[in-house]
C-alpha cells in the first residue's frame, strides 16, 4: 500500500520528520495493536475450539443414547468438560489480551488530532459497559432469582425499570467501543499524514454506520414477542456483520503496516544535512 507523505527534503517536511523524531512511542503502538489482534485471534480460535469439542461430545452423547446399554465413554465426557472449560475462561484471556494492548497504545499513542484521547474513551468503554451489565443484573436480582426458580416463566421475564434503564446505558456504552476505537485508528493515520488510509476509515465508518441502521431498523420491525425476521433479511444482517468484522480487522492490520512503514521514513538530522 502506497503511504502517502511529503518528501523530507524540504523545510515543511523536515519539521514533520523531526516531530516523529520526538514521538518515540509509534512503534509501541504498532505492538499494542499487534496485541490487540493477538486477542482477538485468541478469542477467535478458542471459541471455535470450544464449541467444536462441544459438537463433538453431543454427537457422541447422541449417539450412546440411540444404543441401549450403551456406555459413555470417558473420551466423550473428556470433549465435553474440556469445550465446557475452554468457553468458560476464553473471553477473559482475550479480554486481558486486548486490554493490555490497548493500555499500550493508549500509553505511547501522541496526543495530537486526539489520538490518546480517543483510545482512552475505548478502554472506558471496555470497562463501563460490563460494570453497567452486572449492575443491571443486580438491580434486577430478585427477578433472576425467581426465573432461576421457575425457568418455565422466561417468556415473562422482565428486568425492572432500573434494570432496563442499566441496561440500555451498558449497552449504548459498549457500542461506544468500536467506535472510539476506529476512531483512535483514525487520528493515528493522520498523525502519520497517511491520506489514503485515513479514507479507508473514513469509508468502512460510513459502511459500519449504515449497517447499525439498518440492523436497528429491522429489530424495530420485527420486535421481540412479534413475527420472527424472514430468514433472508437474517442472513443479510448476519453476512453484513461478518464483512464489517473483517474489515474492522483488517483496519487494524493496515494501521499497524503504516505505523511501521512511515516510521522507517524517519531520518536522524545527520542523514538530511549529508543530503
């Protein structure tokens, strides 16, 4: 991908590449990114892992069941508690993961057009909209209690008003994340004067926009309770958040090659007085 970036031989520039002298910290950032998607790989692969063994040990389970007297083998129960463990610890490991990535980059990240400023509000993000999830559930303990009781009565499952208002606060919070994070992706490309990237993001934030609309537009027309969602919309909104997924990844990964692709164009003031 071709970086777009003045030439270092003349004086705009050359203040340009003295700035990025001083900003040491570019390249941790690469790494903290690094780490992010490392996280993000880990919580990828590890979920697949655990609903294969999964998978695996029902499939086999099913299978004892259609002989009769027939055993379980302990293969069998090993693929289950295993898949069972693996989706219990998993989220936490990758969330560790990409919260320390990020605490790098927000660490080393300028402060210039906002950049530190905008994975600050991320990581905020990542820890408001769980703490605002589980006060919800506290808020509405005595209903879960009673749905834990008499899990027939799910269908009248309700959170009380404080609950719901918890909830919907966790929820707009987490959907915060994303965004102030692609927007820290952003600010970083401009830092780096990196035009073409910066309207890559510019336009996967236009498309990611559009989907989130659209979503909601098919959640307010098929509310819960009311006609399920007609197996094509379905299939649209679950393909278009799979491309939106890729994407955000593939953000990442491109933020990451122009950190260190425009950091290898930095000069040391000896090499542009010899020129």
């Amino acid at each position: 991908m071709h970086v777009e970036t003045v030439d270092v031989a003349d004086a705009p520039e050359l203040g340009f590449n003295e700035r990025l002298r001083m900003e040491m910290g570019w390249t941790e950032v690469a790494k903290g990114l690094s780490q992010v998607l490392f996280g993000y790989l880990t919580l990828f692969l590890g979920t697949s892992v655990g609903f294969g063994l999964v998978a695996l040990a029902l499939w086999g389970l099913g299978e004892a069941a259609g002989k009769k007297g027939a055993k379980v083998s302990n293969a069998v129960l090993w693929e289950l508690y295993l898949g069972l463990g693996i989706l219990s610890v998993i989220g936490l490991i990758s969330y560790i993961i990409i919260v320390g990535g990020q605490f790098k980059c927000m660490m080393y990240a300028a402060e210039r057009h906002g950049a530190r400023w905008f994975m600050f509000l991320a990581i905020a993000c990542l820890f408001l909209g769980p703490a605002f999830e589980t006060a919800s559930g506290i808020a509405s303990w005595q209903a879960v209690q009673e749905l834990k009781k008499n899990p027939g009565k799910f269908q009248d499952f309700h959170l009380n008003p404080l609950g719901q208002w918890l909830h919907l606060i966790g929820f707009c919070i987490s959907m915060l994340y994303p965004l102030c994070f692609t927007l820290f992706l952003r600010a970083i490309a401009v830092c780096l004067r990196a035009n073409i990237p910066v309207m890559v993001v510019n336009i996967f934030l236009v498309l990611a926009t559009c989907l989130v609309a659209a979503t909601g537009y098919t959640l307010y027309k098929h509310p819960a309770g009311g006609p399920t969602i007609p197996l094509q919309q379905a299939v649209l909104v679950g393909a278009g958040w799979g491309v939106v997924l890729l994407l955000y990844v593939g953000v990442i990964c491109m933020i990451r090659v122009i950190i260190y692709g425009v950091m290898a164009q930095v000069r040391s003031p000896l090499e542009v007085q010899t020129e």
